[in-house]
C-alpha cells in the first residue's frame, strides 16, 4: 500500500509539473508587445524602465494632477505675496522668503503630480556657489525652487514679468533679470548682478543653455555662469535633472509618472579661470554635463 500511494504520488507531481509547464509556456512565448514610444523609454541608457501610458484614464488623471497644482500655487502664491508686500523696503528679506516659498510651493507640486524623485549629492546642495542646471522641462523650476538653499537668486529673462503668478512673484522676491536682446545690455546686466552677489553673500541659480530644450537633449551652454564665476568667484556647483523631458513634454499637458533623478555634482572651482579661456571653461562644464546625462540626453553627434 505504502508502495502504490508513493507511485500514485509522484505521478500526480508529474502531471502537475507539466501543467505548470504547459501552462508558463504560451505565456512566455506570446510577451505583450510594446509601443515604439514604450521600447524607447525601456532602452534609454541610465533610466528607470519606464512604460509610457497614453490611455485616457492616465491623461485624466494628469490633467486632475495639473489643475491642482494650479489652484495650489494660486494659494501659495497669494499667501506670500501678501508677505512680500510687507517686506518692500527688505530687499534681502524678500529673497530668503522667495526662497522659502519656493521650497514648500515646489515640493507641493512635485508631490501632487506624483513623479518617484531620486535626489543624489545632497552633501553639495548647501554651499554658496553658482548651481546650474539642464532644463527640458516646466519640472525643472518646481524642482530647482524645491531644492535649490535659501539664499538663493534666480537669473532669468526679463520677458518672466509676464508669466502668470511665477513671474509676478518672481520681481516681489526681488530675483534678478537680464536683458538678452542686447549682448552689451547683457553684459552690463551680468555685472549688476555680480555686484549684488557678492554684497549680499548670496548664490546663484541659473540655466546655462538659456532656453528650453524641446527633446530633452542638452543644448550648447552660454558663457553668462562663467562671466558671473570670474566676477563673483563663487564655485560652480553642476545640477544633472534626468527625465523631467519624459514626464512633461513640450506643449503637451500630459504629465506622466516618469521616474525622475537630480543629481548633484561635486562643486567646480573658479579660482584660477582666466577670461582669455572662457570658451575652454564652458566646454569643460559642458562636457561634465554629458558624462552624467542618460544617452537620451546628450546631444546628438554631428
């Protein structure tokens, strides 16, 4: 007896191994096929594996991600200006408590939208130096006024004024603008800057490409940081942003829950640039940029 229910057993472990089998084989023999936009964003060099969802429910969900975010900085906004308002004969006040807001208002933000946010070289993000960073996407403002230290002051366009809510905030917060359309107005405006920098033991925050990427591949780098290094001799402190060009796309509303990496690069001393060797200054910062972008984002060879 004891013999017949060992056999009886160990046939029904046979059967029962080969309608696993059976049952695993069509499985792995019919993988799901992925979209060209889902097998790009699965081979992107450096990247979380990501799968792209275009679904109506994801861009329901985006666009109740997007309108929050709104009605959230519609408050936040609010709520300082009225302090800013207060503190208009503080022109230094205004731009700690620019960047206090900025660090509640962007986290807010990056917390309703959803994006899982790796943060590296956090021990650099505290000095005062001059942080610049790649931008290709709205996502690198709320990032950089979530992250960037107190004491901090933006450098943009003077054409900001006219964005809603940021750009109004932006002047109360007494950041500074310059002049693009002139490159001697330009100059002088990198000097005023300067000056005010270094009189107020402030840091800088600036995008050296001075303008969006559309495909999130990094762009040529202006010479302005290096001008307001030779000025200031503030080290230059490299913030790498992946996958922000993923998660919000140009003209699009869709914000998806791309994974997201900031990653902050040991500080660059200025201490020994020369002006005679600007251009080789801007190549140096550059080429550090595309050593730690993913494939996807390094500029395209020519």
């Amino acid at each position: 007896m004891e013999m017949e229910n060992l056999g009886g057993s160990c046939l029904r472990s046979r059967r029962l191994e080969r309608w696993f089998d059976a049952r695993y084989e069509p499985n792995k023999k019919e993988a799901p096929k992925c979209s060209v936009d889902e097998q790009i964003s699965k081979k992107e060099n450096g990247d979380d594996i990501y799968v792209d969802d275009n679904g109506w429910s994801s861009v329901l969900i985006s666009c109740f991600r997007i309108i929050t975010c709104f009605l959230t900085m519609m408050v936040t906004t609010f709520f300082w200006a009225l302090i800013m308002l207060l503190l208009l004969p503080w022109p230094y006040h205004r731009i700690r408590q620019g960047n206090i807001y900025g660090h509640l208002t962007g986290r807010l933000l990056m917390w309703i939208l959803g994006n899982p946010i790796k943060i590296e070289g956090s021990e650099y993000s505290n000095e005062r130096a001059i942080y610049i960073c790649n931008h290709a996407s709205p996502l690198d403002i709320f990032l950089i006024m979530w992250l960037t230290p107190t004491g901090s002051v933006g450098i943009a366009k003077k054409e900001i004024i006219w964005y809603p809510l940021f750009g109004q905030l932006y002047i109360l917060a007494n950041h500074l603008r310059i002049d693009r359309s002139n490159p001697n107005t330009a100059v002088k405006s990198m000097k005023q800057v300067a000056r005010v920098v270094a009189e107020n033991d402030l840091s800088l925050i600036i995008f050296p490409e001075g303008t969006r990427s559309k495909d999130g591949r990094l762009l040529p780098f202006k010479k302005g940081f290096v001008h307001l290094a030779l000025q200031t001799q503030l080290p230059i402190v490299p913030i790498v942003m992946t996958g922000t060009h993923r998660a919000w796309r140009k003209g699009s509303l869709h914000v998806r829950p791309a994974p997201l990496t900031v990653k902050y690069l040991p500080p660059i001393t200025t201490d020994n640039w020369t002006v005679e060797k600007i251009d080789k200054h801007v190549k140096i910062v550059h080429d550090t940029y595309v050593e730690h972008l993913p494939e996807s984002q390094r500029p395209l060879q020519r």
